[in-house]
C-alpha cells in the first residue's frame, strides 16, 4: 500500500543553486557570495552541494530587494537581524497573550476559599472578586 505524497514544507532544502537562483532572479554566484557571507544558509547535500527550501529563496528575494533599495551587505545583514527578532518577538506576545487569557479563565471560575490564619494575632485582609461591568 502506497502512503499519500506529502510535499515538503517551506523549511526543507530540495533546490538545487540553478532552481533557487532562477526562483529568486539572482545569479547563481550572488547565491555563493551570499552564504560565504552568512545572509542565508543553504543545506548540503552528500557531495556538499548547497540545497535551498522555500524561506531561503523567500530571503534571498528579501536581500536582492533591500540591496535594489540601496543598502550594503551589512545593512541587509542587520534589517534581516532584527526582522527575526521582531518575528520572535512578536511569537512571544502571542503566547504569553493566550496563557495570560487562560489564566484569567481560571480566576474567573475560581470560587474564593477559605483562608487559614495560623496566628490569633495576625491581620487578615479580605478580598472580593470585583464586579464585571
């Protein structure tokens, strides 16, 4: 029995440097130039040959617009720097938002209990939930 074909997702490296030179519209020696510099990292194959996924062709078009808009390698370095930090950053916010969220759940259905005081002589604050409006 043959299992259903799964394409590979946008991070597996299935071009080779023509495919990925030609879906980028860069020459296969600016992608060579490139990963020498660490704006993107191909896989490679047994032989050591470069492999590109999708992000990679995604981010060389990135670089090739940036350098068309006139920045150098080491702005382009830093633009794709901090865009990956926003990204991070912005991951973060959405799941410190959704656990915020659940946690506001729980105190929601949280009936009060009751609270040990374990000396006669301490204070003791009562709390009630606030109303929602």
């Amino acid at each position: 029995m043959r299992l259903p074909f799964e394409p590979p997702g946008p991070e597996a490296k299935v071009f080779v440097i023509s495919v990925a030179a030609e879906l980028s519209g860069l020459h296969p020696q600016t992608l060579r130039t490139y990963d020498r510099l660490g704006l993107v990292s191909p896989g490679r194959a047994g032989g050591g040959a470069r492999r590109y996924s999708l992000h990679d062709v995604a981010l060389l078009r990135d670089v090739a617009r940036l350098s068309a808009e006139g920045l150098g390698l080491e702005g382009i370095r830093r633009v794709l720097d901090l865009e990956q930090q926003v990204s991070t950053l912005q991951e973060q916010v959405v799941a410190l938002s959704d656990e915020l969220a659940l946690a506001r759940a729980a105190l929601l259905q949280t009936p009060n209990l009751p609270v040990h005081v374990p000396h006669a002589d301490a204070q003791m604050v009562l709390w009630r939930r606030p109303r929602r409006r």
